[in-house]
C-alpha cells in the first residue's frame, strides 16, 4: 500500500493506492452515519459492485446501489433529480456518505450529487478507469454538462478519500485505456520530460505492467502538487487543461457522442501545440512528439470535424475571463506556461 496526502487545511485528504483493495474497501472508509449509496454505471457494476458492497456491509454500513447507464450522456443534469429522488427514498441524511464507483463520468457526477444533496455529504471516490485515477478522482472538481459545453455546472469539492486499484485496470478494453492515455501525456506534457520519455519508449499500447503503477503515482503525485498550490483554479491550476480547451469544444460539437474525453483532448495537445509553434510560442518539434506517442497509445492527433465550427464552442469555455481565453501552452516538453489569449487563436487561418 502506498499514500499520498492532499494537503488542503480542512478538506485534506489522502489517496491511497493498493492492488486488490476494491475486495476491501471498508478499511478505508469512515463515515459518521449508518447508511453508504454506491453510484456507478451498468458496466462497472456487473465487475466490482457485489464486491464493494459486500466490504462494507461486513463492516456495519447499510448499504444501497444507483445502478446509471454508462457514458458521457449520464453526465447531464438532466439525470440530477432521479438520482436525489432515489437518495431521499434511501432515507440518506448528511451524517451518511455516497462512493462514486466508476470513471470520470460516475466521479463528477457523483462528486456533484454530494456537494448539492443536503448541502453536502460525504463521499468516496473510486476510480476504475485510466483516466479517473490518474486525473478526474483527484482536486474536487466535480460538474455535470449541459447542452451548451461540458461541465458548466460543478463545484469545488473535495473526496474524503481516493482509493485507487489499480487491478481494475486489466479489465478495462484497450478503447478506454487509450483514452486515459491521453491525461498521462498530458503530464507528462506540461510538468516531467522524463515521464514522457518513459512513455516515448512504451511498446504494444498500453504501459509495461511493472511500470504501471509507478507512473500512476508519479501522476496523481504531480496533481496533488498542482491541486494543493491553487485549489480553485484561478492560477497555476489551469496548466492541467492542456489540450481540454479545444477538447471540450470537439466533444461539444458532436453532442458528447462519437468521441470520449481523453480522445478529444489529444486531438486538443496537438492542435494547439502545432498552431503554438506556427506562431513561435512553442519550441520547434514538441508537436511531432505529442503525435508520436498519442499514436503509440491508439490516440488521435486530428480530426475531420471543421475547425471553425469546433472553435464555436470554444467560447463557452471555463477559462475564459473577460475577452481573454486563457489557454495552456508549452515552451517545451515538460515546461508548460499560461498564455491569455481568443478563440481565434484557435482558428484554421488558411
């Protein structure tokens, strides 16, 4: 068992990696009330539900399951009030708690639930996919789409705990292991030359299974770093949205059907890097590397759909402030750096 701590003063918490810990999860579960509601998804259930359930049943919890279809579209608000109707005919009360079992969509839809119902709740995140462990489960973001763009409405609220097993990933089709994929690179992106040389240097896909673990930590390490210097991400956070902004434009416009999360933010890493280096903001062959190893991982590094139309939704972006977007750029691999900019940046020139 390994553990990292997120030091947050009051919202401190810690995440705790441990192979096979899915089979006992109600260690490292305190909860003041009687009662834990699982989220999760159709898929997800059918493999670890019975198991979670039954870890905390032996330790004196009673417990209950919302069973969600899985995708992206769960993520809607649309699907806010079955899920507190069913938390209410549950009879859960602020001393209970909620596990978000599940990837990002079940963690930021979970996360949001808890920080609304009730005024707020305790909750657990579980993450068993790539990119829920290296990136979503982490830093209390939490949200929930709307039609207009992907997570317009969230909150800043933080887990009590972070369990991460990473066996949970040998289940996981090689589809949903790529898209996570995408948020390793990232990090190595923005933060560690050498974890991306690492990656450079994988073969067949998916990481070396004695390496898995190690770069899953060195990720979640860098987050908690990240997390803990600007929680609410109005600084140096923003440097984890690298390729997110154009990414969540490409989701938005095909109606977050067609590609995933992490497809369309290395879509998003090598746009934006290639028109960085076009404009000299970024050094000369950084782009021709972010493709190379997106490929090596079953990644995208394009797309058909017509920039201008993608460009659209990049008004409605989070990070825009005032007429400035502020977007995620990189002088070199491993060194990123915030640059204010519009959407036309973005824009195909030709």
């Amino acid at each position: 068992m390994h553990k990292l701590h997120v030091d947050l003063g009051l919202d401190s918490y810690d995440i705790i990696f441990e192979r096979g810990l899915l089979s006992h999860v109600a260690d490292y579960v305190a909860c003041d009330g009687k009662k834990i509601c699982v989220v999760t998804d159709e898929n997800v259930a059918k493999l670890y539900a019975d198991d979670v359930l039954s870890s905390l049943k032996k330790a004196g919890y009673e417990t209950s399951v919302i069973v969600l279809p899985h995708g992206e579209k769960t993520k809607s608000f649309d699907v806010l009030p079955s899920v507190y109707a069913r938390l209410l005919e549950e009879k859960i009360t602020r001393k209970d708690a909620l596990v978000a079992l599940g990837g990002g969509v079940i963690g930021d839809l979970c996360g949001f639930v808890a920080a609304t119902y009730l005024r707020g709740i305790g909750f657990v995140q579980i993450p068993t996919s790539l990119l829920a462990q290296v990136d979503s489960s982490i830093g209390g973001k939490v949200a929930v789409d709307l039609p207009q763009g992907k997570n317009l409405v969230g909150a800043f609220y933080q887990p009590d705990v972070v369990l991460i097993d990473t066996t949970a990933l040998d289940t996981l089709p090689d589809y949903y292991y790529s898209d996570g994929m995408a948020e390793v690179i990232k990090y190595g992106c923005i933060r560690d030359a050498a974890l991306f040389d690492a990656l450079s240097a994988c073969k067949g896909g998916r990481i070396a299974p004695d390496k898995q673990d190690e770069i899953i930590y060195r990720c979640c390490d860098i987050k908690r770093e990240v997390v803990e210097k600007d929680e609410k991400d109005k600084g140096e956070r923003m440097i984890l949205n690298f390729g997110h902004t154009y990414g969540h434009a490409l989701e938005k416009y095909y109606a977050f059907e067609k590609i995933s999360h992490g497809m369309a933010v290395a879509v998003g890493m090598c746009v934006i890097t290639r028109k960085a280096e076009e404009k000299g903001l970024t050094k000369k062959g950084c782009a021709e590397k972010i493709e190379s190893v997106c490929r090596l991982f079953g990644l995208p590094v394009s797309d058909p759909a017509p920039e201008r139309e993608v460009v659209a939704g990049v008004v409605n972006d989070k990070k825009n402030l005032g007429d400035k977007l502020v977007t995620v750029l990189l002088k070199d691999i491993g060194e990123s750096y915030l640059y204010p900019t519009n959407a036309e940046f973005f824009a195909d020139e030709r």
